[in-house]
C-alpha cells in the first residue's frame, strides 16, 4: 500500500497517516522523519541538510527531494509507506514524480482531506500543548480548559505560536497559492481519492479505507 497523503495544515494528515500506517503495518514518512533521520544517520544529504539548517536558511526541493528517494531506497518500498508532508509546491511535485519513476513506484494512493478555512482555523486555534509532557490536545475534546487529563497537569496547556489566528490564515494562503496547484499536476497522473476531512477521526479513517478498496 503506497500512500500520499495531501491537505491544508490542520486538515488531519498526521493523525491519519499514523493511523494507516499501523492500519497496513507500513512506514510513516513525514518530512521531519526524514530530516532528523538523514542527519542522525549522517548521510552525505544528511550532512549537507544538517549544514544548511544550522545556518538558518531553508532546505532546497532538490535536496529534500533527495532526502526522499534516500529514505524510500532505505525501506522495501515495495511492501508500502505512507508519505505526509512532501510534496509542497508544483517543483517538489515534479521531483516526486520523478523519485517514483526512476523506483518504479506506479500510482500509488493519492488521498486529499479536504476541509474548509473555517473549519481549519477554528481547529488550530484551538490547539493546545502540554507543557508537562508535550502532548498536542484540541480545547473542544477536553472538559476543563485548565487541566490535561492524559498526564494531570495543571495550567500547562499553552498555545503555540504557529495556532495563532493569523499565523494560520498566512499558512492557508501559502497552501492555496503554494500547494493546492499540485492536485491539477497530479489529476492525470495518480489515483486520487478526496475525503471529508471534517468529520470524525474514526470516521475519516473509514472513508479512506472504503474508498482505497473501491478503488483497488
């Protein structure tokens, strides 16, 4: 099973993705895996990404591309991942496209979570994190805003600074002018199953499942 997953920040790609992947027993790529893995590693892309963020300048597509095909080529691809996180621009597109051809990896799942803006930002700016044990926890799924009930602490959860309103409607934007061209480059090229990101996580799950086996 082999698996892009695609969506808006705060549209559920990480939960979901972490879900499939003990779903079908396959590895959880995110771009941070990647990133942290090729420099703990120390492979020569490791290296030079490990150079190029300790200068505070922002890894190319190029070599995050490369870090990709790094990571895919350290798995049996063969037996499935799930990707999140890359691609983020039409270039990036193309350089995945390109990975998967030159691995031979034909049309693999492309699931889109689609949700409104509203939805998102009322979402994020909800999200709280838990100083105590860094936990991420969503105000509308707690009784008492004041306490975290998975570690007990008390005043902990605090709001990041990338959860503030308008931090989220610039990372929207980004995403509309940056990121969501990438669907029309891929419309003819993968298979490519939309889902209701606004409904529940279980139920998101299970229309993702119901749709990759209607589309097996």
């Amino acid at each position: 099973m082999q698996i892009v997953i695609f969506g808006a920040p705060g549209a559920g790609k990480g939960t979901q993705a972490k879900i499939l992947s003990k779903r079908f027993n396959i590895p959880h790529i995110s771009t941070g895996d990647i990133l942290r893995d090729s420099v703990a590693r120390a492979t020569a892309l490791g290296n030079a990404a490990k150079e190029i963020i300790e200068s505070g300048e922002l890894v190319s597509d190029d070599l995050m591309g490369g870090l990709v095909k790094e990571t895919l080529q350290n798995i049996d691809f063969d037996k499935g991942f799930i990707l999140d996180g890359f691609p983020r621009t039409v270039n990036q597109a193309e350089i995945l496209l390109n990975i998967f051809e030159s691995l031979k990896i034909n049309n693999p799942y492309f699931i889109v979570l689609e949700a409104d803006h509203e939805v998102i930002v009322s979402r994020l700016s909800s999200r709280r994190e838990c100083s105590n044990c860094r936990a991420i926890v969503n105000l509308h799924d707690i009784e008492d805003p004041k306490v975290y009930p998975n570690c007990e602490a008390i005043d902990t959860l605090m709001k990041r600074k990338d959860d503030d309103e308008v931090v989220i409607m610039n990372r929207l934007k980004i995403y509309d002018d940056s990121t969501l061209p990438i669907l029309n480059f891929y419309r003819d090229k993968f298979n490519i199953i939309s889902v209701d990101g606004t409904d529940s996580i279980d139920e998101i799950t299970n229309n993702i499942l119901f749709a990759i086996e209607g589309a097996a």
